[in-house]
RNA sequence: GCCGCGGUGGCGGAAUUGGUAGACGCGUUGGACUUAAAAUCCAAUGAUAUUUUUUAUCGUGGGAGUUCGAUUCUCCCCCGCGGCACCA
C-alpha cells in the first residue's frame, strides 16, 4: 500500500463535516477554550501559500485543546466591506457584493482542503446586513455617549481612492492601499472620539502579559502619552497670549524665542501688529501646499518666518522674546506652539543656528566636564536659572509647576499621539453611517428599530472625489421622513471604515445568529475572552487598538464582562516568495496551495509550514523542503501499515523516547515551537521506522503506537485518523484523549557527558545517573585519552555539573 | 534619529536560570538498485591542517571583559529586519 494523500484527506474531510466534528457547543462541564484567527479580506486573486500559516498553527492548538477534553470555539469568518474590494470591482466591472461572494467561496473552498477544523455553522459576513445591524448599533450608542462627533478638521485625504483617510491608514504619508500622496482636505466627517479612552487602552497593556512585547511596543508608541505642562506666554504688544506645551519646564530659562505653527489661529488675529504680514502670508501658503510627507522628509532643513513687530514675556525670566512662524512645529499636536530652547532641544537648536538666534544653556550634565556648544537634551543641575539655579531638572520642574499655578499661568498637561478615528469614507462598499440629517431637527440618529440601513445595490458606485459619498445621488435611499419630526430629510452617506466590521467581530462568533442582541449576556460570559488570538503584526496599530477601544466601550455600557477582548496575541512571521521576496503577482513568485496540496497534501503542507523555522519569524518557501516533509509522513504510512500486524518487542529506549515526544509536543504546541516539535516527531519516527527494518517488531506497545498518532495529529490531521482507523478504532481520533506521558520514562540511566581540561573538551565518558562525582573521577582515570591530558599536571580544581559535565583544572 | 527584534555550516534552523555548538530538515558527495533516469535505500557532510582510522587547531557579525567554562552575561562597534518619526 502506498500513501495515496488525496484519497485520504477528501475521505476524512467529508466525514468530519458530515458527523459534525467541529461544532462547538458550550458545555458547562468543560473548560472553554476559545482560539481565533484574524478573519480574511477576501481579494480577487484568492490565498498564496504564505497564507495559511497562522491558521495552520490555530488549528494545531484548536486540534490539542479538542484532545485535551476543551470545549473548543474555532470560528471562521470574511472582512469584507472596503477599499480593496471596491477597488477590485471597479476595476472588474462589477458589482463588489457580486466579485466580494465569488472570491469567499474561493477562500473557504481553499481552507477547507486544507483541512481546518473551524465550525462554520457559526461564519460570519460584515457585509451581511444581519451583521451590519450591530456595527451601526454601536455606532448609535457611541453617538448617544457623544464618542462619535462630526468635524471640519482637515484630513488625510487620498486622491485615487477619492476618500479621508485615518492615520492609522497611511504608510510614510501615503495611502495604505494604492500608495498615492495623501493630500489635506477640509471636508466634513465622522469622527470616533479614541482618544477618551487613550488612558486606558495604554494602562491596560500592562495586564497583556500574554502578548509579545514588541505589539504592545508598538501600541504604546503610536498611543505615545507624554505629560508635561502648558505654560501662559503674555504677548507684549497685545492683549492675547500664547498657551505652549512642553515636557521640560526646567530649561525656560533657556527659551529665546517661541514658535507658532503655520496653521494656528492667533497668527490670523494678530495680522494687524504683524509688521511683515505679506511674508508671514506668503510663508503660510507655501506650507499649505507642502503635503505631510514633504513637511517631514528633510527635518534637518527648518524654515519659518519673524513675525516682526511681536514679542512674548518669559513669565519666569521677564526676558521679551522675538515670535516666529515655521512648519517643524505642528498644529496637530499640544497647543501647535512650542517654547524654543535651543541649547536643550535640537530641532531649535538647527532653528536657532540658522536664523542666529540666542542658545543659552542652562542644564548641565551631572559630569564636569562637558561641551558647551553642543545640545544636551538630557536633563541635570540648572544654571542661569534664577532662584532655581542648581537644582536638579526634576526638583525644578516641580517648584517652577508650582509657581505657574500661584500664578495661573500654567497647569499639568497630559498630550497623546493618537487623535480620533477618521471614520467616515466618501465611499460605497462599506455600513451607512445610521445617522439622518434633519433641517428642523439636525442630526438624528436613526432609530434601533430601524437598523439595519441597508447599503442600496446599485449600478453606479464609483467615487464622486466631490468629498460625497456616491451614495449621495440615490434619491429613493437618501430621501427619508425625520424620525424626530416626520419632516423630509436625507440620510448620512458617508460609509463606515474598512475597519470597523472587524471590531467586533469575535463577540459575534460566540452567538452569531442572535436577531435580539448582539450577544446574549451568557454565551459572550461563558466564552469571553478570547483565550487565543493569531493574526499579522502589521495590525499592531490598526485593527488591534480599535478591537480593544470598541471593546472598552461595549464593557463600559455592559454589553460584554471583560475589559479586554484578547487574552493572549502572537502574531505570525510571512513567508517570502522562492526568491526572498513578498509573494506577489507583480514578482512572479507566488505558490498556490490548492497546486501543493495536489501534489504534496494538506498534511505535508501543515507541516511544512510548522517545520519551517520559528513561528512568529519570517520564512522563505521552499518547495523542495516541503518534498522533506511528505517523505516523513509517507514514512510513517509504510510504518502502519506495513507492520501493522508484526509483534511486539518492547524497547525501553524508544518507549522513552515516544513519552519524552509526549511532553515536548504538549509543551511545544502552547507556546508555539511548532518547529521542535516537528523536528521531535521526525526524530521519534527515525527511531522507529530503524528498530522495525532491523528487528522487524514493534518496540513500543499498541497503547503508546496510538499515542504516536495522537500527536501527531494536530499537525497531519489526515493520516493521523487514516492510520488511527487502521489500528481498529471506531471513534475519530479527535474524540480520543490526549495521551498522557510516564513520567518515570522521561529520564535516561545511562547519559553521555563531556569531560574538559582547562576549560577545553577533551572526551566524552559514559555515566550512570547515579553515579557520584567520585565514580566518574575514577572512570575519568580510567580513560585512555584522558590521561593523556592529565598525567604529571597538578589538579588544581574540579568542577562537576550531574548529567552535564565534569571540567578539570590543572597546573 | 528613537523604539523593538535579530546576526550560528552551502541553505532553513536547533541548543541560552552560562555546561558536550550545529539536533531535525533541505542540499551536496559517494555507494546500492536500474539498460538508463526518477524514486527509494545505505553512508558521509562546519573549516583548516594531517598519513588513513587518528589527532590537533580554529569556529556562533567584529572587538574587549567577567568565568574553571560564554552562541548564552556586561561594555563598545558593525550589519539586517520591523515599527515610529520635527510629538516639543
């Protein structure tokens, strides 16, 4: 018999849909176990091999928790309303609902050759209107709790794609998704006040010691809290003052001038005292011209403007300060006005040489000696500072905060990266905004019993660039009756991020064909949280900030019982195409997996995948190498079956080794060390397949020939039940328990250890683990080579490590 | 520039409360089988030197240090990847 791969998965996939091995049932007996996937975007040109990877490793440790006697929840579902898929529809001529259906029967046929063991009873669409309902009903709520708010700010706007844009959306000041020039637009949008819960969703990290560091690195950076002080400078020549932010109050000795940013209101309120005002004008147009990724491309190269005929009071020092205008300070963070220090910050410092303004230091470094025409930015003992001089920068920050409040002058100021979500799109394919604009009454959410707003099926869809939404020229769906006021009015047209269908996602898993309630409050207790979550890293700053902002939101109006969403993240390294590269049309170097399970299998692609290297590291596919992993499956094929019936000779040396693979799989699968415990299973297998071709009988009982099974199973679940069944056993493999390890067969008797020489390994030697360090000094002694090495040398010293190694230090 | 991760044979990688570096796999070479090839099986495979079995020296990006002993710890430097980037 011959391993005939095909044959086997598609049996074995049809029988476990057919008897319903992967429907999850809440069992109260049970411990739940809830493992996720980040859900796919369904795109046109369906899965590469690189792919699946994460899903692979999901359902390796879905497969173990099942054996374990968990309940399981591994659900599966598609994001599906965005920017890509319109694009992609667009582009096709036709309509995204149609191209969007099409390419997720393309997907879930390709994972389920594959063989996961998701419960699709339980799939989810955004783009279905009975899952839409509840993304616009939070919408609704976080409106009645004023988190959602509109606004004329400018924003990211993308040219191509004809729509705002969230910074979270944007690569290097380009769009995300066709990585043209993001430009900004002043057009009126939909805004999520995230920064309300800025606090949190920073302090929280702290309880995610289950998530890699570099995630919550990434998170706390693009939150980016830092707290410092916003002082009151009085301009001289005017009632009005400036309010500026700054983290060190200790160098404001050192301010010789202030910097206003292009874009802040006073400069216009001013106009009158500006003495130069057509060059200040001048100055400012040409800033507004400059998109973002100009403004910051050569940081080293400061412009600005004097804004002659001004000046600010240092409201320590008394000094009158000169004012200037320049684009290296934003508007868009703190007060959008800086103090300049030049001697302590060093992009006032490049301002300060340029336009030759005063540099006084008045921090100096604890050491003695130090370079005084240099920028130090660390903080130290004050000088020149008035009253305050030779304190250390932090007891002065302390008295001079004091003394700003006395005077009113000032107060603590916490300031964060992260502004609020942007999160309407001129767009079609996406969740209508639930919102109706009323002349008599305003704006007027529509009202719960209302819900879902149905997205129209329409012809024409394509982006006006108008900064409308296309939706805009649909009479029959913008014209409605005021809900308040019964009035004529319009719908909001603006649609929904790409992102905020995935929000949530999870919680409707647990309950998904729930019509009264998002989720009912038993299932999402039972369930929550998720105990599990895989998916990119490139969704550090985007889906996994939002995902746990909704989260606190929904917590915080009792919908859901914990405080955060995902209990444990790791995130999954790429696999590069053959040539090192993304895999990618474009390159060339893309490897379909439907193409490798034909030749290869699922289970030799699941293992592959695994065998790679390290799990959260990027990879480079190989199909040659995936060749290594179908030998070693088919070498476990022509183990079952062709001794299936040859007697039992029991060998402790590879029973030991088939309990120690017990362990090391168990522990390996928790903590993603898929590439071990593979490497594990091959040794165990070597070991084996050499004891039956030499002894022709088995060397471990049927007991411990099903437990082998059993283990290897997460990973090859095809063969595993094949050759489970082989042996006679009715009942699938994944309905069988775990197998539990003998602990007395983990350690060896007889261990080989190294002996060194100053140091140096000079042989090895046989001893018992019961040996003492004087026996093995003797066999030491006995040891040919050994003596060599040792004879007329002085032991100065001996150093036995049990079971490791013996090192000897002589003169 | 800042933050995070990493650098080990021809290649993917293994081994870190400091204790025999190179597990496992790929590739390569030699052999068996075959008319031949593929597949399969067996053996070898870090480098250098040496007369073969031998044995010695070197070897985990570079340099220093701590230690009986360093891939692992400390300091300095170089390179690669990812994120952020004029955030005051």
């Amino acid at each position: 018999m011959s391993y005939k791969h095909l044959k086997i998965e598609k049996k074995w996939q049809k029988n476990w849909q057919d008897s319903n091995l992967y429907l999850s049932q809440k069992d109260k007996k049970k411990e739940k176990y809830y493992i996720l996937d980040m859900f796919p975007y369904p795109s046109g040109d369906g899965l590469h091999v690189g792919h699946p990877k994460g899903y692979i490793a999901s359902d390796i440790i879905s497969r173990l928790k099942m054996m374990q006697g968990y309940s399981v929840l591994h659900p599966m579902g598609f994001d599906a309303f965005g920017l890509p898929a319109e694009n992609y529809a667009i582009k096709n001529k036709v309509n995204p609902k149609t191209s969007t259906e099409k390419n997720i029967k393309v997907y879930k046929k390709q994972l389920e050759i594959l063989g996961f063991s998701y419960d699709w009873s339980r799939e989810i669409r955004t783009t279905d209107p009975d899952y839409y309902k509840w993304t616009q009903w939070i919408f609704l709520q976080m409106y009645k709790k004023g988190l959602a708010y509109q606004s004329n700010e400018p924003i990211n706007w993308c040219p191509d794609c004809k729509t705002g844009l969230a910074n979270e959306d944007l690569e290097d000041g380009r769009c995300e998704r066709c990585n043209s020039l993001v430009e900004k637009k002043s057009i009126r949008q939909w805004v999520l006040k995230i920064t309300d819960y800025a606090e949190r969703l920073l302090k929280d990290l702290d309880k995610l010691n289950q998530w890699e560091e570099a995630i919550l690195e990434m998170q706390r950076n693009w939150i980016g809290r830092s707290h410092g002080v916003v002082i009151n400078f009085k301009i001289k020549e005017d009632s009005e003052s400036v309010d500026v932010f700054t983290t060190r109050l200790d160098t404001i000795y050192g301010c010789s001038y202030l910097v206003l940013s292009p874009e802040h209101p006073l400069i216009e309120k001013l106009s009158a005292k500006i003495d130069n005002w057509s060059e200040t004008e001048e100055y400012i147009k040409s800033c507004q011209q400059k998109s973002d990724l100009e403004r910051t491309k050569n940081n080293n190269e400061k412009t600005g403007v004097k804004l002659t005929g001004l000046s600010a009071i240092n409201p320590f020092s008394k000094e009158e300060i000169p004012i200037f205008i320049a684009d290296y300070v934003l508007s868009s963070y703190g007060t959008g006005a800086v103090m300049a220090v030049p001697a302590h910050d060093e992009r006032d410092f490049q301002f300060a040489q340029k336009y030759n303004l005063a540099i006084k230091y008045v921090v100096r470094p604890d050491e003695k000696n130090y370079d005084d025409s240099l920028v130090y930015t660390g903080e130290g003992y004050l000088k020149d500072s008035g009253k305050y001089s030779k304190l250390h920068s932090k007891e002065a920050r302390e008295k001079m905060l004091a003394f700003l409040k006395q005077k009113k002058l000032g107060k603590e100021k916490v300031n964060y990266k992260l502004n609020d979500w942007v999160f309407s799109r001129q767009r079609y394919w996406g969740e209508p905004i639930p919102i109706i604009h009323c002349k008599s009454c305003g704006v007027v959410p529509v009202p719960e019993k209302d819900l879902p707003v149905k997205l129209p099926i329409v012809k024409n869809y394509q982006p006006t660039g108008t900064g409308q939404s296309p939706l805009e020229k649909i009479d029959s769906w913008v014209n409605v009756s005021c809900p308040k006021c019964q009035k004529p009015a319009k719908r909001e047209t603006n649609t929904m991020p790409q992102w905020a269908g995935s929000c949530w996602y999870y919680l409707r898993y647990m309950d998904s064909k729930n019509d009264k309630e998002l989720v009912s409050k038993e299932k999402e207790k039972y369930w929550s949280p998720v105990d599990f979550y895989i998916g990119g890293a490139e969704h550090a700053t985007r889906h996994l900030i939002y995902a746990r902002f909704w989260h606190k939101f929904l917590y915080d109006i009792g919908v859901v019982s914990e405080l955060e969403p995902f209990k444990k993240f790791r995130s999954v390294g790429l696999i590069m195409g053959e040539d090192g590269r993304k895999m990618s049309k474009r390159w060339g170097n893309v490897v379909n997996p439907d193409d490798m399970v034909k030749k290869y299998g699922a289970d030799s692609l699941r293992v592959y995948a695994m065998f790679m290297g390290p799990f959260e590291q990027v990879n480079t596919w190989n199909s040659r190498s995936l060749n290594g992993a179908y030998k070693f499956l088919e070498k476990i094929f022509n183990i079952y079956t062709n001794y299936n019936n040859k007697k039992e000779k029991l060998d402790i040396k590879v029973q030991k080794q088939l309990h120690k693979t017990i362990k090391k799989i168990e522990n390996d699968i928790v903590d993603l060390k898929f590439n071990t415990a593979v490497s594990s299973l091959m040794i165990l297998t070597n070991l084996l397949n050499d004891y039956l071709k030499k002894h022709d009988c088995w060397p471990i009982n049927k007991d411990e020939r099903k437990a082998f099974l059993q283990i290897l199973a997460p990973f090859a679940p095809h063969i595993s039940e094949e050759l489970w069944q082989g042996l006679g056993q009715k009942k699938s493999i994944f309905r069988s328990t775990w197998p539990k390890y003998k602990k007395e067969l983990l350690s060896d008797q007889e261990v080989e250890i190294g002996v060194q020489v100053n140091g140096k390994l000079r042989a090895r030697i046989l001893v018992n683990s019961t040996d003492k360090e004087k026996d093995v000094w003797e066999k030491i002694n006995q040891n040919e080579t050994l003596k060599k090495w040792l004879e007329g040398k002085e032991v100065v010293k001996k150093i036995y490590v049990p079971q490791k190694i013996f090192n000897i230090v002589v003169k």
